[in-house]
C-alpha cells in the first residue's frame, strides 16, 4: 500500500465510511460517514478535486458466497 490513500468500507452493521489513511504520520482520518451510495459519490467528489488527484484510492470487497475471500481493490470511476 503507498503512503497515503483513501480507503471506501463498510463493515457489517455499521455506517460505510471514505477514510484516509497516512502512513508517514500514522494517522486515519474518517472523511465521510454514512450510506454506501453518498458514499461512492462523495469519493468520485473527492477524486476529481484539485487536492486529491494524486492520491490512491481503494474499496473493500466483502468475501463472497463462492468462497473468494475479502480484498482490497483500486478503485476506477468504472468500478467505484
């Protein structure tokens, strides 16, 4: 994982969250907190602005019926 990124997850009963994680400070800044589709748009928001272009950003998949496990994927605009 680079240094700084954002990070879209939502955990099982809980609020879906954009956190950005920096490394080089140690420090995880929940940015947004609350319903998955707000939260998809506010991290396409947050990505086309002019401060956080550079910055990566991740979804967290859950684990599947099928048996693949969870995962961390890069997010696009396609598959955000």
């Amino acid at each position: 994982m680079p240094a700084q990124y954002l990070l879209l997850t939502q955990r099982s009963g809980c609020p879906c969250e954009v956190i950005f994680y920096d490394s080089d400070k140690q420090t995880r800044t929940v940015m947004f907190s609350g319903r998955r589709w707000p939260a998809r748009h506010y991290l396409k928001a947050l990505r086309a602005s002019v401060g956080w272009e550079t910055v990566p950003a991740y979804c967290e998949k859950k684990p599947s019926r099928r048996g693949y496990p969870a995962a961390v994927v890069e997010c696009t605009d396609r598959n955000l």
